[in-house]
C-alpha cells in the first residue's frame, strides 16, 4: 500500500512545476466562477472547458480540470451560504444552516466553516486514492471480458439499487443513454444504428454535446422559469474572525470524519457528492446533541454536508482511474476527455500512464489547498458578480454553450442536437429523472456492448461465461443483486408495514 509513496513524490515533481502550478490557480478561478453563477455547474463547466483541452498535453489538460472541479465545488458554497442560492445541487444541504449563520452576522465564519470542511474532506478522498489506486489496478489488471462486462454491469446496476431515486426512473436514464451511445456505425459489423437517414448521424453522437445540452441549457431554462432572485448578505472576510474560527475547528472532529468517511463511500459507489451531503446533513441532525439547532445556523449542518460533498467529489476520481468507471456526472465528463485525449481508462493506464496518474494524485493535494485559499481570497469579488442581473448573465452562459459546441467538430447540426438535449435536460429536471446515469450510460454503452460481445464469442453465446470463475461470477451476482434490490426493498417495506398493523388492529377487537 505505502509502495505508491516514491510514485507520488514523482507526482509531486510534475505537478509543482510553473506551469501546472498556474493552471491550478487558473482551473480554480474558473471553477469557483462556474461555481457561483446559477445556470451553469461543475459537469457543465468541465464539458465547456473539455474542447480546449484537445491540444494540450493529457497531464496538463486533466490538472486544469480537476482544478476547475474543485473550486466549482467550493463556488456552489459561496452562493449557497451568502445568498441561499446553491450554485451546485450538492450545496444545497448547506443553505439550511449556512444561510441562517449568515443571516445572523456570522457570514464570515460559515464560510470558515465550509471552506475547511470541504479541505479536510478533499484530502481524506485523495488519500483514500493515493493508499488504494495500485491495488485496486492491480487487481483489475486479472480482468478480461467477462470481467470487464460485469464491471459495466455493476456500474449500471449501483445507480439502480444505491442511486437513492426512483429505481424506474434511473433504468429509463440509462436506457436513454445506452440508445443514444448506439447511435452510428456498429464498431463490429460497420452496420449504420439509429441514423434515421441522417448523414451527421454517422459519426454517432458527442457525448460533449449532449452533456452541454443536458447540464447547461436545461439547468438555465430552469433556473429562468424558476426567477431567480439575489438577495444577498454582507461578503466581507474578516482575517481575525478566519483564524478564530479554524481554531474552533476541532470541536467537529467527529462530524468532520464521519461526513468523510460518508462521502468516500458514496463517491466511491457512484452515490456522488449530492446524496453524500443529504446523507451526511441528516445523519449529523438525527445524532447531533443540538439537534434542536439545526436549521438556525448550526456550524455543524455546514460542517457535516461540505465535508461529506468534498470527499465525494475527490474520492469519485478512484474508480474512474482504476476500473474506467465514474463515481460522478464530472468524473464521467472526465473520463470522455482520457478518450479523446488518447489514452484507455482502467488498470493499464497506470502501467502505460504513470506520469499522468500520479501527477494528477498529486495536483489534487495542492489544487484543494490552493482552491481553499483562493475562495476564502475573492468571496467578495464573486459576491459583487452575482449582484449583475441575470438577464445579463444568461445570454452569456448560452453564448459559451454554443462556442463549445461549435468547438467540437464545427458542425451546423450539432447546434441543433444541443437544443434538443437541452429539451432533455428541462423536461428531466422537471420531471425528476437523474442525469448523471444517461451522461454514464453514454460514456460506457460502447465499452460495455464490446465487452459483451467478446464475451459472447469467447463462450459460443453461453452467458454462463458470466459465473464461468469466483471473481466474475461475483462480480455479476452482486450486480443483480443491486438490480433487484429496489422490488427486494419495496417488498420488505409492505411486510414491515403488514406485521405492524396487525397489533394495532387486535388491540382494538373485543377480547
């Protein structure tokens, strides 16, 4: 485990050279931007800023966006504690008591607060990385096929069972994606699929477009017909009242690592960083011995979501690296642009790759320290941004919309095929549907057909080539397991609900 010791150092001596250190610094800005303006969002930032990227080096391009996702992350506190608008759908727990601090005069140590725990929870989940990356390549180094079918599998399965919506919902998302990933010229057979005599069809559908269309265009015309309003609190940071706060900071050392080990969980599955701070705020509330207080300006419902959100958000990072899988709509988004940037996501990209791996590892360390310190540094300057009227700002956002579809492959229907997801993105906002397991279903549904496929020919069309050894026989039962545990939960629910209404209705029967 302490092996990956000297290939951090490695790292270190990548990242801290001039050049990333200044794309840290810049990714971050961007991010914390990003972050405060409503509309847009880590995912969508990351997808805009993805066409830029194409001529960089992949170590160069992957530090200015994970850089960006940080303090896109920290931007959605910003918004959330200042003006109980949540820049990001995982800021949302914290308006419930950031807001109220805020309300109350204490602005300045809430977002102390929130900065801090979302530090301590960011490097809990990049530790997590650096200690667990190579034994988990190591161990799918063993895959072939089968396996990596099975992983896909488990992946699609998790969203199902531990996504925490409705189990319905979620399949019809991801069976939208892996329709839309189909779409194009059959990679084994060179059949067209699902052109409808479209010519543009043919190269199959970005799944940069749609991700600009879901996140970026559906999210602003919510945000429009929802009237956003800015009612906003002082945003002074008072230096005194910065260092007074961080030493109050221990007080939460338990809330601090049980929203980090919360949030490792459910970054690592592919919960992601909004259902880690939901769980994380509610779990602090139902323990807390101020419970009483929650919802009024606690400093621990700011603590325990920002905590939890961070570690989700850094720790999503680990399965993207070693399986291939995303724990996270962004890390998804991430995971397209090791695509296009040439290089094959899983266990060889640490054999072939390490120089990327690990200075990635590594600018996560500094990127966090250096978002911490830039948001504490321009929440002001941010604040003053949000004060411009919206109908400034969202013409803006559609105009960046637009280039980076343009950017992609400067074609005319691709402009179209962005209104039509942005559609998508409003009506599934609307109508509650998730996102995140489209945006997945889209980045894996070739991988996974292919690893089908082969798996077919491997075994003559047996699908007993799926429980053929223990590592992928378990693979694939925990996977149906996970697909049929919503009926399995809803069942248990009835019986549950059967056995205790039975006393109460014999304590009401005449003896």
């Amino acid at each position: 485990m302490f092996d990956n010791v000297p290939l951090l150092l490695h790292g270190f001596e990548i990242a801290l050279s001039w050049h990333h250190v200044a794309l840290m610094i810049g990714g971050v800005l961007l991010g914390i931007l990003v972050g405060v303006l409503p509309g847009l969002g880590a995912p969508n930032g990351v997808t805009l800023l993805l066409p830029l990227t194409f001529s960089m080096d992949p170590v160069s391009a992957i530090i200015l966006l994970t850089s960006m996702y940080w303090g896109a992350l920290f931007g959605g506190s910003t918004t959330s504690i200042l003006f109980n608008i949540p820049g990001e759908p995982s800021s949302v727990a914290t308006t419930f008591d950031g807001h109220p601090m805020a309300k109350n005069g204490q602005a300045t140590e809430a977002l102390t607060y929130a900065f801090m725990s979302a530090g301590f929870g960011a490097m809990v989940g990049v530790i997590v990385i650096t200690l667990l990356s190579s034994a988990v390549a190591d161990f799918a180094l063993k895959f072939s096929s089968p396996e990596f079918f099975a992983v896909y599998l488990l992946a699609f399965a998790s969203f199902v069972g531990l996504g925490g919506g409705n189990p319905f919902k979620t399949i019809v998302s991801l069976t939208l994606g892996l329709a839309f990933a189909t779409v194009g010229q059959d990679t084994i057979s060179g059949s067209l699929r699902l052109t409808f005599g479209f010519d543009e069809l043919l190269r199959g559908i970005s799944f940069l477009v749609a991700v600009i269309g879901l996140f970026g265009l559906g999210e602003l015309v919510l945000t429009m017909e929802e009237g956003l309003r800015f009612n906003a609190v002082a945003s002074r940071i008072s230096p005194k009242k910065v260092f007074q706060t961080i030493a109050k900071m221990p007080r939460y050392w338990f809330a601090l690592l049980r929203g980090s080990l919360i949030g490792v969980w459910m970054g690592v599955t592919p919960g992601g960083p909004t259902a880690a701070s939901f769980m994380s705020y509610g779990v602090a509330r139902r323990f807390s011995r101020r419970s009483a207080n929650f919802g009024k300006g606690e400093p621990e419902g700011v603590v325990a979501p920002e905590t939890a959100d961070h570690a989700a958000g850094s720790s999503a990072m680990l399965p993207m690296l070693a399986l291939g899988i995303p724990g996270s709509a962004t890390a998804a988004v991430m995971l397209g642009g090791l695509m296009i940037w040439g290089l094959t996501p899983g266990p060889t990209l640490f054999v072939e790759r390490p120089d990327f791996v690990w200075g990635l590892i590594a600018s996560m360390y500094l990127g966090n320290v250096v978002a911490v310190v830039l948001v504490l540094a321009t929440v002001p300057l941010f604040a003053a941004i949000l004060r411009i009227p919206f109908a400034v700002v969202a013409p803006l956002i559609v105009s960046v919309c637009f280039i980076g579809v343009w950017t992609v492959a400067s074609a005319e229907f691709d402009l179209w095929l962005v209104l039509a997801f942005g559609v998508i993105g409003y009506l599934f906002k609307k109508l509650e549907y998730p996102i995140a397991p489209l945006v997945l279903a889209m980045v894996l549904g070739d991988k996974a057909e292919d690893a089908f496929r082969q798996s077919m020919l491997m075994s003559g069309g047996s699908l007993g080539v799926f429980f053929s050894n223990p590592l992928v026989g378990t693979l694939t039962a925990i996977a149906l397991i996970l697909l049929a545990w919503p009926i399995v939960a809803m069942f248990l629910g009835r019986r549950r609900a059967g056995v205790a209404a039975v006393p109460a209705h014999a304590e009401r029967s005449p003896s």
